[in-house]
C-alpha cells in the first residue's frame, strides 16, 4: 500500500491540482475541504504528511498545525503560501511546520518537499524505535525465581551471553521467550548496542521480506523511498525473530545465507551488505517436526540450533509462583500510582496448584485483574477462583521438557527433544496429534468467551493474528465450521 497523504484546501481545483500531482509521484491521497474536514480525517486514513493552504476560512492552515502537532507531533505538515504571506509561513515553522511551497509552484518541487517530509518522519520512527530498545538495554528484563529450573536456566543463560552465537529458545507460549532472549542481550558484549525484535507470523511473506531486509525505492507498488531492514538498523546489535517456525520456505534461504555469511541484499537491489548481527530465533513449535514435514529448513534449523535454551513451563516450577505474583502486582501497582495489594493465603495456595496452561503470561494477567479489581488492600481466593480454568479443560498448545537442556547440549550432543504427544490423563483414548489437541483447545477456548477472540488468544496466550491464521488454515482443510 503507497504512503498516504493528506491535503487540505478550501478551493478545490486546487485540491484536484495538488492531489493529481502527489498521485502520479505514487501517493495516495485523501483530500479535506478545510480544516475541520482534516481532523476529521486524520485518525481514520493515518497519513503520513498533511499538506495544506495556510489561508483558510474557519480553521486557518496555523489552527490546523496546532491541532495536528497536538495529535501527533511527528506528522510532517506543508504548507502552501501565497507570495504575500510567506512571512506568515516562516513563522509557522517556528511552530513546527516541516516546510513550504510558495504559489504558483512546479509540481515537481512539490512532490520533492513532500518526499522529503516522508522520508523525515520514516527515519523519527526508526529513531523512535532505537531509543525504546536501547531504554530496555539500560533498564533490563526482569526473570524472577529461584527455583531448580530457573537457577539452571540463569547460568546457561549467563554462559550463553557470552557468546556470539545464534540462540535459539523454545518454550511454550507465555513462558518468557522475549523476556529471555533480552536479558541475553542485556549481558552479552553487544548491550551497548541495539536489539531489535520482530514477530514473524506478524506479517506476510512480502512483507517480513520488507522488514527483515528492507527495500529500495520502486522495488514493488508501494515502495516509494528506500527502507532500511531490521539486519541493517541491528548492525552491531542483536535481531530478536520471535515465532521463526511461521517463516516461508522461500525466506527462509535467505535467512540461512544471513546467518552462514553475513550478507544480504534489499528487495530491488543487486547489491551485497555485510552486517555483523546476532539472531536470537524464538518458537513455540517443535522445530524438529517441521523439519520432519518439510515446512523447515534442515540447515536452517541447525544454523539456528547452535546454542538451544529451552525455558521450563510454570506449572513445572510452582515454587516461583509467589514471586512472580509479587513482582507482577508491584509492577501494577507502580504503573497506576496505586499502594500494592497482596494475595491472602487462600489466593497464593489456589495460584500454586493451578496448572497454567497459559504460563507466566497468564499469571500475569490474573495479577493486573485482581489488582484493579480488588476494592480492599487483600486479594481473596473468592475473587480469582473463577478465573482459573479446570485442568481437564485447558491443553497446552506444545510440549515441551520441564527442565532446560544441560549445558552438555550447547557443548555439541544432540539437541533436547521434547516428548511426543500422549495421550490425555484425563480423556484417554489412542494417540492423538498435537495440532489435534491444540485445535480442540481452540475451539473450546472459543465456545468458552463466546467466539471472542481477543478474549480467546489472551486466554490461550497467543496472539489475536496466530490464532485467526489457525483457524483460516482448518477452515480451508474443513477441520472446524466455517462459522467459527
């Protein structure tokens, strides 16, 4: 989809004029009678610079600046002055205009400001973007617990800090991933440098090529000024490809040719980068099994394998349980300016013998809604019993070891294997697949929130895009009702 642009003048052979131009440069362009039409057009079309007369009945171009830099104060505004007032156009700079165009102007040098504009607020949002990363470098993650499992999983994380090779972290959802895969960052040489992240079932196979790679300008229908990919902005950094299991055969080659040497090319370029990025590749699948099905590179599974962390499932490591429930409701407590509440006995014994088939994510929620829900200073069990879903009604979507792998496997044995799908306890009956029992989970997560799935996914502890490419992929092999 091409950049939008919006343009704003109260006569409207010149809108016909301007947005004719800003067309055939390849923009795309919504046009406002005057300023109060603007505004109303600014959240619904989102575009990426406002174009507008300075004189205007009613709402004067300069009324329309204020208000834009209030609603967004990265949004480029150009304005268009007559000869007399370019004084009055000057001044609007001073308050933030990005630049203007005196009349009668060439089309061309219209179309050459506007793509300056454009280009202006690309590079605010990568900026934008590097100083939330490198926020989080100097803050850090929080990994709380002491148990067994997470004292393991610390010191491997410690060692494989160290080291500059490809991670690979596989748990269920909810268990953390993003959060290990930072802290990595966090004490690794590079923490002085940015880490960047990307969630590959996000977006289409065009796409991540896009943001993993970047483009030149004209590559594709769209590609009106060259992007930078996230292997280039990461230089020196680490690159954080969360859910890399939903990554296409045809990306994936060039993934592994990034990871084995180091180079890549934009969309629409011939020409080679050398970049010096660590990836840090996240799943919640069993990468061996799409291996085995052919939907995963075997190379690109041992290029990436190279130092496996697997994080153990909470209801394998009860004991940190009354940690996290602290931690979380101290963070809650902190972001609402409230005093922290605290679980009464009752609350932290339901909270340890609950089996979380959500994970950390799920603990989590159910700390922030009984924070805001509670009126007294003590949570009761009354008040989360409802919310904690009976064993024999939530499946976890994978299986994974308690315990992360020794560090003999980093040392070069074979990678850990999670167990095969059994069987439930609780419904026996011969063995099933785990896209079988993940897809009746679903569905009953589904029937459960009432086909809410929003509700559903934060439910399951996956996102609300992942879980509507499940059901788009069991509609088409007639798995699940078309009305689901």
């Amino acid at each position: 989809m091409s950049t939008k642009i919006l343009v704003v003048d109260d006569k409207q052979m010149m809108r016909d004029s301007v947005g004719a131009t800003l067309q055939r440069a390849g923009y795309t362009v919504v046009v406002a009678s005057n300023g109060k039409d603007a505004v109303a057009k600014l959240a619904r079309h989102q575009p990426a610079v406002v174009v507008t007369d300075l004189k205007m009945p009613e709402m004067t171009g300069l009324e329309l600046l204020q208000h834009l830099n209030e609603a967004d104060s990265d949004l480029p505004v150009v304005l268009m002055t007559a000869y007399g007032t370019v004084g009055d156009a000057v001044e609007a700079m001073k308050h933030g205009a990005f630049d203007f165009v005196q009349k009668p102007f060439e089309g061309d040098q219209l179309v050459v400001v506007v793509k300056r504009a454009v280009e202006h607020r690309a590079l605010r949002k990568e900026n934008a973007a590097l100083k939330v990363d490198r926020a989080d470098r100097v803050v850090g993650p929080a990994l709380v617990g002491s148990s067994g499992p997470m004292r393991s999983l610390a010191t491997q994380i410690r060692q494989v800090a160290l080291s500059s090779g490809t991670v690979l972290i596989q748990g269920e959802s909810g268990t953390g991933k993003e959060v290990v895969a930072r802290t990595i960052h966090a004490h690794s040489q590079r923490r002085d440098k940015v880490m960047l992240c990307l969630n590959c079932a996000a977006l289409s196979s065009s796409l991540l090529e896009s943001e993993l790679f970047g483009h030149e300008r004209g590559a594709f229908t769209g590609a009106d000024q060259l992007r930078k990919g996230r292997f280039e902005l990461a230089d020196g950094g680490t690159l954080l490809l969360d859910e890399i299991s939903e990554v296409s055969p045809q990306l994936q080659a060039k993934l592994l040719r990034v990871l084995q040497e180091g180079q890549f090319e934009r969309v629409g370029s011939s020409t080679s980068m050398k970049v010096d990025v660590r990836v840090v590749a996240t799943t919640n699948r069993d990468l061996t099994r799409s291996v085995a099905d052919g939907s995963f590179r075997q190379d690109l599974y041992y290029r990436l394998n190279v130092l496996p962390i697997a994080i153990p499932p909470l209801r394998s490591r009860s004991a940190d349980v009354p940690l996290l429930a602290e931690h979380f409701i101290s963070m809650t407590a902190q972001r609402e300016g409230r005093e922290a509440k605290r679980f009464d006995e009752e609350a932290l014994s339901l909270l340890k013998e609950y089996h979380w088939p959500g994970n950390v994510r799920e603990l989590q929620n159910i700390c922030e809604r009984a924070s805001v829900l509670c009126r007294g200073p003590v949570i009761e069990g009354g008040l989360i019993q409802p919310w904690l879903m009976p064993r024999g009604n939530a499946t976890p979507l994978v299986h994974q070891s308690a315990a992360p792998p020794s560090m003999n496997t980093l040392a070069g044995s074979p990678p850990l294997q999670p167990p095969m799908a059994s069987a439930s306890p609780d419904m026996g009956g011969p063995l099933r697949s785990l896209e079988e029992i993940e897809r009746e989970e679903v569905i009953r997560a589904l029937g459960r929130f009432s086909g809410n799935r929003t509700r559903t996914a934060q439910a399951l502890g996956i996102g609300v895009r992942t879980l509507g490419l499940k059901l788009k992929k069991w509609k088409e092999q007639n798995l699940v009702a078309q009305s689901v």
